[in-house]
C-alpha cells in the first residue's frame, strides 16, 4: 500500500529536517517513492520565515511510525 508520512520545520533551518527526514527512512528502511515540500508564509509574521513541510511518500505493508 502507498502511504505518507509528513514532516514540519522552518524555512531557514532546512538542515534539522533534512536530518529527521533522512533518519526516518533510514531507521524505517522506508521504500519512498517521492518527496514532495511546500513552503507557507504567514504575512506579516514576526518570525520572518514560514513553515517547511516534506511530505514522504512510501510504499509498506502497514504505515511507519
């Protein structure tokens, strides 16, 4: 079955999701079949950088934690 496994972070901190992404397909063994990212800005937010979300697509008998 095709599932997907999604991921939240910040724009100007790619490397800690890049990090938890690729960890989580490694500890999983996670058979991906795409990865796909958006990028959201709230305008006028105090932050200055909006959310990143990767969205894993994987292939399983069951979904990954």
């Amino acid at each position: 079955m095709v599932f997907v496994k999604t991921f939240k972070g910040y724009e100007d901190n790619t490397h800690d999701l890049d990090v938890a992404v690729n960890a989580w397909i490694q500890q999983h063994q996670a058979n991906v079949v795409s990865i796909q990212t958006v990028l959201s800005h709230e305008p006028g937010a105090r932050a200055g950088s909006g959310d990143l979300l990767y969205t894993v697509i994987y292939t399983s008998a069951a979904p990954l934690d």
